[in-house]
C-alpha cells in the first residue's frame, strides 16, 4: 500500500487551489498512492490566509467539493480534503474523504478546536472510520493529534491502520527557519507526531502546507516512531512511502485498560 501527503503552498484564491489539488492529485497518482491527504482547511485556507469570504459560502464550498470529485475520478485516486463545511447552517472544519471513483464516503469533523478556533467553527461531535482501496484510516485534525492523543487511540482501537492528521503550523509572515525535521531545537509537533504512531503501533501521516517559516514538516512515521519520509521544509510537492499493514497491529492501543 502506498500512501501520500501534498503540500501545497499558501494560495490566494480559490481558483489556484484547485489547480494545485490537481496539480498534486495528478503527482500522487503518477506515484502508485492509493490515497493523498491535503492539509488543514485547505478549502478555502485557514483563517488569517487572506482568502475571500465570497469563497466560505456554502455554495462556493459544495462547487470547489464538486470539483475536487471531478480531480479524485479523473486520476482514480482517494482525496482526503481538508475544508469548511457547513451544516444545519452552522460551519465546521471537517476533512472530506473522496473515493478514487468521486464518490463522497463522508468526513470527519474536527472536534477538538484549538482555543483561538471557538469563534470561527463548530466543534464536532462524532468520530469516524474510513475504507478506501482496502486501507482503513481515521483523521485528527491539527490540534486533536497535537493535543488530544484521544483521537488517534480510538481509530486506532476501531481498527485504523493509518491515522491521516491535515494540521497547519507556521506561515509566511515571521518566524524560524527549521533545518532539520525532529531536530531537538524544533517545536514539540515532529516529536507529537512520533509519539502517535508509536504510543499506538499505527502510522501517523501528517501533513502542513509549504512556507516559509514552517513550524512542522510533513512526515510519514511507522508504527515504531520512525519517520519514514518527510518533505523538505518551504517545498511544495508530494510525500510519499509504501506502508505494511501488517506492521500497524494497534498492539499498543489495544492494551489500554479505560477507568471508569
């Protein structure tokens, strides 16, 4: 099984979004990947990316999901699509799961916000299992997978081979320049990362957009805490690596004894 992750850069509209899902879409395909995860709320872009608010409506958002079934059936390959999303009238982050056939299985909403999110999402209220190609995967979003190590135990526990974490660290504006992934001076996300695959016998595919003061790199990291391939920071472009399910037990999360 192979599996991908697209880092695209910081885009001002809508328009050149979708030309990178496609772009990187097609790249992932043309690499064996069943499956490819875009990063967080890369439809229409995290708040503060300057995006219009003419392209959060929920007619704008179901178009650019059309699209993106359109990009998903055309190469024949899973997108995980990371957007807003609303519901009953209310907004959530959510990560779509697209079939290579452009069929939408569902998504997962993020249901632990980060503290500075309370006033721009809803939090969600249910977690979820995916099978795509055989691969049966959960989704953390961001915080959830930094955090709230929950949310990876129990896909983990329900059967996830691979849990997919869309997040978003850093920007273009100010920051360090990291040099080396999981170096011992960067930020604790890269070490989060290991933790969750590792604390669990899963693999833990995490995915940021290309700046240039990234705080976290994309990574993919095995189920014994080894990062198996990262992209190289500030380079837009695809991380990809074969995985073994067989390798992915969940021996670790299925040892934990809940209390109470």
């Amino acid at each position: 099984m192979r599996i991908a992750l697209a880092s695209p850069p910081i885009c001002p509209d809508n328009a050149q979004r979708l030309a990178w899902l496609g772009q990187l879409t097609e790249a992932a395909k043309m690499t064996g990947a069943s499956v490819v995860c875009f990063p967080e709320s890369f439809l229409p872009g995290y708040r503060g990316m300057g995006y219009a608010e003419s392209e959060r409506t929920p007619e704008a958002l179901e178009k650019a999901l059309a699209e993106a079934q359109s990009i998903a059936a055309r190469h024949h390959i899973a997108i995980i699509l990371p957007m807003d999303w609303y519901i009953d009238g209310s907004v959530y982050n959510v990560a779509q799961v697209i079939a290579a056939d452009g069929k939408v299985l569902g998504h997962q909403a993020k249901v632990q916000l980060d503290p500075s999110e309370d006033d721009w999402w809803n939090p969600g209220y249910t977690r979820h299992i995916f099978e795509a190609d055989g691969l049966v995967f959960g989704i953390a979003i961001c915080h959830e997978g930094f955090r709230y190590p929950e949310t990876v135990r129990w896909a983990a526990r329900q059967g996830a081979k691979v849990v997919f974490h869309p997040h978003f660290s850093g920007g273009n504006e100010a920051g360090v320049t990291l040099r080396e992934w999981g170096h011992k001076d960067n930020p604790y996300y890269e070490k989060a990362m290991q933790m969750r695959a590792l604390e669990n016998t899963i693999y833990f595919a995490s995915v940021n957009y290309a700046t240039t003061y990234q705080e976290s790199g994309s990574a993919i990291i095995a189920p014994d805490g080894t990062c198996l391939v990262h992209q190289q920071y500030g380079e837009p472009g695809i991380t990809v690596t074969d995985i073994n399910l067989g390798k992915a037990t969940g021996f670790l999360a299925n040892r934990f004894k809940p209390i109470g």
